[in-house]
C-alpha cells in the first residue's frame, strides 16, 4: 500500500513535492508507520525502482523465447508498448520522472547486470538481429538501434499519457499508433530478405487501456 500510493504521487506530482507525510496521508496512516518500513524518502524511492525493474523484466523475458532474433525484437516492442499503456503510473514513474542520479548504487548495479537491466535486455535482443544479418550492413551499432527504437515507442506512450484525454484530438487507438510506429522504423532498418508489408496486426489490433 506505501509503495503503491508513492508510486502515484510522485507520478502525478513529481519527486521533490512528495513527502513521507504525504505518502501517509493518502493511506491514512500516520507518518510515524511509514518509517518502520522507509527510513527517507530515498530509500522508498529504491525501492519503487528495484520493484518496477524487477516486474519490467518479467514482462520482457518471454520474449527472449521467440524463435528468431526479429521475432523477439518484435515481441519485446509489445511487451513495452502494453506495459506503458497497462500500467501508465509505472511507466510515468519509470520514463517521465527523474528519481535516481546517475551515481546511485542501485542505478549502477542495474544497470551493470543485463539479468536485471531492461534496456541491457533489449542491447541483447537487437545485437541478436545484427548478428543474424537481419539489418542493413550499415546499421551495425546496437546502442544506436536500440535508442532509436525506444524514442519512437516512447514518443507514442508518452504523447498518450500526456495528452490522450485531450478532447480536441480525434485519437486513433494507442495501441495500434504504437505498433505501427514500431513496424514502421523496423521496416527502414530491415534488409530487403527480411522486410515484409506491415502486418495485418497493425490494422487489426484494437486495445483500450483501463
């Protein structure tokens, strides 16, 4: 219940206005409860992150079981793209609010492990499609696939959550813009034998978040 409730303040209203006083409040309990379990704010906050990582990885590891390189890739793309729209908190808390400095054991220990890394998961997924031949001989750089990739899924995810109630907007279905945007950056990168006309699933798909 703590860390659910820290989650959805410091989504909805960043990290320095949240307090532990505020985290109470919103479970009603008082102040002095919540620091048997966190000892200050920084410490809750590592635990939020080592807690979303650790689910985020659980949702990316069966992707690792698709038969081939470009299969996985594709299946990690809908594991992320489900994720932010699923569970748009986590994503905001995870993508859109800076909480842990760069030189924060935790961030440096997670990200040193690909076991429990997900953007070290996903290096590993498309350094599998480079070795399979399955992108263009030029694009042979990893990181740079990997992040431009990530950009375009996270362009949809957090254009949806920013602004998706937007009346003014007539949205097409978030799902299907993600995946498409997805399709379409992979069909740049492939090499003639691997690309393909967008998949029907593209236009078929229809998904509305809760």
């Amino acid at each position: 219940m703590i860390l659910e409730a820290a989650r959805d303040l410091f989504a909805s209203e960043g990290y320095e206005a949240v307090t532990l006083r505020k985290v109470a409040d919103a479970i009603e309990y008082c102040p002095a409860t919540i620091y048997k379990y966190f000892r200050d704010k920084e410490e809750m906050v590592r635990a939020l992150v080592e807690q979303d990582i650790g689910a985020l990885m659980e949702r990316f590891r069966p992707s690792m079981d698709k038969q081939t390189p470009l299969d996985r890739l594709r299946s990690f793309g809908r594991s992320y793209i489900d994720m932010g729209l699923m569970q748009p908190n986590h994503y905001r808390l995870m993508f859109m609010t800076p909480l842990l400095p760069n030189d924060d054991p935790l961030y440096r220990q997670k990200r040193a492990d690909p076991q429990t890394d997900s953007y070290g998961l996903f290096l590993t997924v498309v350094q599998q499609c480079i070795d399979d031949a399955v992108f263009k001989p030029a694009l042979n750089d990893a990181e740079w696939i990997a992040q431009t990739l990530w950009a375009g899924l996270h362009g949809v995810i957090a254009l949806h959550i920013a602004l998706g109630k937007e009346e003014t907007v007539e949205w097409r279905p978030v799902r299907e813009r993600a995946i498409f945007m997805h399709e379409l950056m992979l069909q740049g990168m492939l090499t003639e034998a691997h690309r393909e006309d967008l998949p029907s699933v593209v236009a078929g798909e229809t998904f509305q978040p809760a």
